[in-house]
C-alpha cells in the first residue's frame, strides 16, 4: 500500500536535506590556516592537505545529491593575506523535483591580498530538476579570485537528458563594494529545446564559466593558445581587470577535459588531485 505526502507537509519538509558550511581562513607564520569552522547538516568540509601557503578545503555532501526541498548554504570568508582552494568530493547530482526548488546559496569574501580558487566539480542535473542557485563574491582590494562552475545536463553517457526542468543561477560579484558582474542564467520548461537553438548551446549538453579577478589579455592569449586542443566550444574576453572564459561541449567527459586544459594554464596552483581522478 503507497502513502501519498502533501508536499506542503511537516513530514515532506522532515524528510528535506538541509546543509550549511561556515569557514574562515587566516594567515599565519606557517601559511594558510582554517580559524572558524561550522558545519550543520548533510554538508562537511575536509582539509587533506599539510599546512602550506594555500590551504585546501574539500566539500562532501553526505546525503548522496539533492532534490527539491533541498537548502543548502555555504559561507567562505579568507581572510587578508590568506589563501584557500576549494573543490568538492565528487560531482554534485541535482535529481528531479515532485515541486519545489532545490535551493544553494554560496557567499565568498576574500579579504585584501587574499587568493580564492572556487573550484568545485561539475554540477549534474537531471530531468525535471528544479535548481535556484546564487553565487555572491566579495572582493577587497588586491584580492584574487579564479571561479569555475560547470553544468552537465544529463549524463550522456547513460542515454539521460534533461527534457524538462528549470534552473536559475544568479552570480553577483564585487570588488571593493563596487559590483564587477552580474548574471543571471534561467532555463523554465523545455530545456532541452531550449539548449538546442542556436543562440544558445546549438544542441550541447554542458556548460561552464571561469571568472579570473585580477585577468587580462595575458590570460585571454594563454586560451587561444590551445585552440586546437578543445573538444568543445571555448571563448575568452577580459574588460576592466577581470577576465571571463565560457564553454559549451556536447557532454560532461568534454567539457572537463577543457576545463581542466583552461584552469591549468589560469591557475597559480595545481588542480586540486580530486580533479585528476
């Protein structure tokens, strides 16, 4: 016998994953060093490696994905002088929703001098997804920022696409109070045909963007320099010290192999080893 549960109800609501990560990095004598560290819920943070000069924090989400219901907050501060690079255990899942949105919203601050790599692995969705995502930067002066986020729609591989859904992921980004981009990227219905038109994916089924603060022609020439090599679509521009890399690939086992070829010649640090799997 099946039991059919409101999705307005205390019980729906009690079975929804709710996670939060709070952290703080500082600098010290001996390098980068984590100085708050919160975790609630399904999401933890792990630091595999020795103190250094950069610290790596990695995200695991214990509840194995998300649906709709799902909240989840994540809370970076790095401090003056300090760096972290940050990825997840593994690619995010974002599996259907009977109704409401899965929600997560990320907030980083990196204070003056600090570095932020924002490197979390790809971000899979599937059909009748409901995903609401914001992304808010802020940046002091003389801070770094190398942002990557990438969005498989459907594991290709397994015959799955995304028929159905909706996504909207907002990204604000502000160095010294003053806002340096602002986007907003929203998919309602047909996604699917939606990604097909030529004006927006020509039919390709993963998607990234890399942000790079400070960023410049330099950057933009290290790119296009590997042309040749991409197994997808890569295009590069740069205005007022920030550079914007975006990507488009016809499935998951592509893109990453672009993503990983751009942040390797982008980034001041080796990709996190998780990536190298």
């Amino acid at each position: 016998m099946s039991v059919s549960v409101p999705l307005g109800s205390e019980t729906f609501a009690g079975n929804r994953a709710v996670g939060s990560i709070a952290l703080t990095v500082a600098a010290g004598s001996t390098g980068s060093r984590r100085q708050r560290v919160h975790e609630a819920g399904s999401l933890r943070v792990r630091f595999p490696n020795a103190p250094g000069r950069t610290l790596d924090a990695v995200i695991v989400n214990t509840a194995g994905g998300m649906t709709g219901g799902d909240r989840f907050g994540i809370d970076i501060d790095v401090g003056k002088g300090a760096a972290l690079t940050v990825t997840t255990a593994a690619a995010e899942k974002i599996y259907r929703s009977l109704g409401p949105d899965t929600a997560i919203a990320v907030k980083l601050k990196v204070g003056e001098g600090g570095v932020l790599a924002w490197l979390p692995q790809e971000t899979i969705l599937f059909d009748q997804v409901r995903l609401r995502r914001s992304i808010d930067v802020e940046l002091d002066s003389g801070a770094e920022l190398l942002l990557a986020e990438a969005i498989v729609f459907g594991r290709s591989a397994m015959g799955e696409t995304v028929a159905q859904g909706h996504l909207t992921d907002r990204w604000r980004i502000r160095r010294d109070d003053g806002l340096v981009l602002a986007e907003t990227v929203r998919l309602d219905g047909k996604i699917a045909e939606q990604l097909a038109l030529p004006a927006s994916t020509a039919g390709g089924v993963a998607i990234a963007s890399v942000v790079k603060i400070p960023g410049g022609e330099k950057d933009i020439a290290a790119v296009c320099a590997m042309t040749n090599d991409f197994a997808g679509e890569v295009g590069a521009s740069a205005w007022n010290g920030l550079m914007m890399v975006r990507f488009v690939a016809k499935d998951g086992a592509a893109l990453r192999h672009d993503l990983m070829a751009v942040l390797g010649v982008l980034g001041t640090a080796p990709l996190p080893r998780l990536w190298l799997n």
